[in-house]
C-alpha cells in the first residue's frame, strides 16, 4: 500500500487537467478502463473491488483519475502491462 502511494505520488506530475475527477473509486476504474480498451472483461470488477484497499482519501482518487493513460494502466498493472 505504501508502495502504491508513493508511485502515486511521482506520477501526479504527469496528471492531465483536462480530465475531470470524481474522486471515486468508480471514476478511478472508468479512468483505467478508458486507458485500457482490449481490456478482459473482469477488470472493472477487480478494480473496483480493489480500489478501496488501495486509496484511503478522495484526493489520491482525483490524482489517480488524472494520471496519463499510460502511467494509470502502469499503476493498476505494473509496468510491462502499460508498455502494450
């Protein structure tokens, strides 16, 4: 988890301000789903299910919301899946 927040937090850098942030776990996950269109079908569902363990605040949310496509699969996935 402490891991995950720091990643978080060097990747506020990249974040676009064009996107608008609900601050939400479902926002959160429609963001990675939106940055990951081949994606299998359970992903959302994972996503979601996961969010909750993973940002405590509405503001890591936001942030998360705003991160480039690539670096918001990167998060969720690891690093070989955002290479794809």
């Amino acid at each position: 988890m402490k891991r995950a927040l720091l990643l978080l937090a060097g990747c506020l850098g990249n974040s676009s301000p064009t996107r608008n942030a609900t601050g939400t776990c479902e926002g959160a996950c429609d963001h990675y789903i939106e940055c990951k269109p081949s994606h299998p079908e359970g992903d959302r569902t994972r996503c979601i299910q996961e969010c909750p363990s993973v940002f405590s605040d509405h503001r890591s949310l936001e942030g998360y919301e705003g991160l480039k496509c690539s670096d918001a699969v990167e998060f969720v996935d690891g690093p070989k899946s955002a290479a794809r």
